[in-house]
C-alpha cells in the first residue's frame, strides 16, 4: 500500500472496515430475530467477507506477520500470552462463522428453525470481533508500535504488500471494499 508508516496504521483502517460490516450484520441479526425477512445470501454475503477479508487478508497479516515480528523484538511466542488470547479469538472467530455460514446455508433450504441459530451465530461473532478489536487497537498495537523499529515496521508493511499479492491477490481490497459497500446498503434498506 505504501502510504503507512506503521503496521498498526494499516492494521486499524481495516479494523474500520470490519466494523462497517459488523453493524450491517448486527441490523440483519435484530431484523431477523424481530421475525423480519432477511435473505440468507446476506449472511452468506458477509460470511464471504469475514472468510476473505477479516480472516483471509486481515489475521493473515497478524498472525503471519506482526506477531512473529514481535516475537523477534522479545515477546513471548504466539502459544503464550498476550499473542495467544488474540489466536485463540481469531480461531473462534472462525468457529462462528462456519457456523453462520451453516445456519444461513440451511434457512436458505427452508428450515425455518434455522433462524435461531443463525441469530445466534452473529450476535456472538460481533460481540467477539468487536471486544478483540478494542483489545487490538488499544493493548495490541500500541505494544506493537513500541516494540518495532522504523526498520521492521517498513519490513513487516512490506509483508503486509506480499500477503496481499501472493495469499489474498490482486484487487481483492477493493472487492472487499465493493462487498462491505453493499452489505452496508442491503442493511440500511431493512430498517427504512
């Protein structure tokens, strides 16, 4: 991307991102809990881009590259605290979404029980994603700004560019971007 300073920087613009898409999630799950319909393709929608984005481009960048940056500046490894409290939510993260994706996929086969679960599902992923990104954004990065020098924060923002080239691919950003937009729109017009 180039125009970051610091990991934390790039890091916390997506966690903007992510939060857009947790409030249209978080109006879809109140819609349909208040017996409103609400297409499953939206949850399958946003499904997509927590698979693709928060963890595909997201947590691969975290997990990938900022903690093993941090260990090398003297944290403990990722198995121990503080870096384990964030995998483990990152696997449970994954957890609630294959279980959305499943509660969605089955409401969209007619299984009107189905509607519970799936409620479930999200509220619990946004709950999650929301405390995970406070803990980040004011215990994580700061550690993570402290700790790195100029030069590893331009070496890890480099490894940054090459997850998205390499793992996420080209223009996937701006899909993502395209995708939150849309779920954004899907949402407001439910509540309108």
């Amino acid at each position: 991307m180039g125009e970051f300073a610091r990991a934390s920087d790039e890091l916390m613009q997506e966690h903007r991102l992510i939060e857009r898409v947790l409030d249209a999630l978080e109006t879809a799950a109140g819609q349909l809990e208040g017996g409103h319909p609400v297409p499953p393709e939206f949850f399958l929608d946003a499904a997509d881009f927590i698979a693709g984005f928060a963890d595909g481009c997201h947590h691969r960048k975290e997990e990938g590259v900022l903690f093993g940056a941090m260990v090398e500046s003297g944290l403990p490894r990722p198995e121990e605290p503080p870096l384990e409290i964030f995998l483990d939510e990152h696997v449970e993260a994954r957890a609630l979404t294959r279980a959305m994706r499943e509660a969605a996929r089955q409401l969209q086969g007619g299984e009107a029980g189905a509607r519970g679960s799936l409620v479930s599902s999200v509220n619990r992923y946004v709950a999650l994603l929301r405390d995970h990104i406070v803990r980040e954004d004011e215990m994580l990065f700061p550690m993570a700004d402290e700790m790195l020098s100029a030069e590893q924060q331009r070496s890890v923002l480099r490894d940054f560019e090459r997850v998205e080239r390499e793992d996420v691919g080209a223009g996937a950003h701006q899909r993502f971007h395209a995708l939150a937009e849309k779920l954004e729109r899907e949402a407001a017009a439910m509540t309108s």
